[in-house]
C-alpha cells in the first residue's frame, strides 16, 4: 500500500467536539493509589517454544506491537490489565486477553472497573510520564518508580471522571475514523 502525501486532503478541525474541556477540573493521583502494582511472573521464551505455538501473547519488554513477542499455548497471568517495561523505555501497554511475560514486566491491575477505553485513557498519560520523568534504559520505571508517579485525572464534584475519560477516547477514536480512509480503487491512504 502507497501513503501519497502529496494527496492528502485537508479536514478542519471543529473545536466544539471538545468544548468538555473548558470546565474539567483535574486533580492529582498517586499510580498506586489507582493500581495494584506487581511484576509478572517470568516465563522462559525456550519454555513457551516446547508447549508450542498458540493464541496467547507473550509480552516482553519491547516498545513495539503491544509488547507482543509472539503467541503460545501457555498463560501465566489473567488479561484486563496494563503491563509497564521495567528494563528499557517503561512503555505501558494495556492486555485485554490472558498473557505470560519475560522477565521485567510490571502489572498494573485497576482498583476500579476498567473497560477498553479507560485502559486506553491510562496508557496514554503513563505513557507520557516516560518523558516527563525522563525513564530510560539508565533510568529504569521500577515497581517502586511507578508506585510514586502522579498523574493528573478529570474529576467532577471531587471523584475521578471516568465518565469523561471514556468519551474523550471515544472521540479520538471517531476522529480518527474521520481523517484516515483507505481508497481501495488506487490504494492511496488519504489523511
């Protein structure tokens, strides 16, 4: 498939989808305070290659495809969760389905009901604790580094706004679904 940048098209961008924005309030929260926080329990990659292949991630401390190193018939640990880098860059990934882990990656389990969207909402902002904190392979985002982070949430009469959070996703996602459009007849993603 061809990206043609010379033929990209121009879609205004309409500031009333976001006008929620004007009267958030945001407050402070400690990671910990939202999250049980763990490391995985460390699966072999040679081991996984014994059970063979299957429908299960293997997530390692990559920075790329969700963490994902491949899929095996083994599982060590149950989906519905975030999973951190603890040994490169810290990116935060979140698994939906049950997994097994490399060693060095840290599960964040909600302390609330987290649904797609909110985990999404979550990777997010702690993604962008990376470079804010400045971790990196000679800064490592331990279990205790992420216990101590704060991040910033939407809140409305003093609880977290999860509400909101959802929304906000929901309206990227449609976003998104506006700008990007594939052209099947001349294979030309448009933007």
């Amino acid at each position: 498939m061809i990206i043609d940048f010379w033929k990209i098209e121009r879609v205004e961008f309409d500031f009333n989808e976001y006008e929620d924005f004007i009267d958030i309030k945001w407050q402070k929260y400690k990671v910990s305070d939202l999250f049980n926080i763990s490391g995985s329990k460390t699966t072999p990659k040679a081991k996984l290659e014994l059970i063979g292949k299957g429908k299960f991630p293997y997530i390692t401390t990559q920075a790329i495809n969700n963490g994902i190193a491949g899929y095996y018939n083994f599982f060590t640990e149950l989906g519905d969760c975030l999973t951190i880098d603890s040994a490169v860059l810290g990116t935060c990934f979140y698994q939906k389905e049950n997994f097994s882990a490399s060693d060095h990656v840290e599960i964040l389990r909600p302390k609330f009901k987290m649904n797609e969207k909110l985990a999404f909402y979550f990777c997010s902002i702690l993604n962008k604790n990376i470079k804010i904190l400045n971790y990196a392979y000679n800064k490592k985002r331990s279990q205790t580094a992420i216990k101590n982070e704060i991040v910033f949430l939407p809140t409305k009469n003093n609880q977290i706004d999860f509400d909101f959070m959802e929304k906000y996703i929901y309206k990227i996602q449609k976003r998104t679904q506006k700008l990007i459009y594939i052209n099947k007849k001349s294979n030309i993603i448009t933007i």
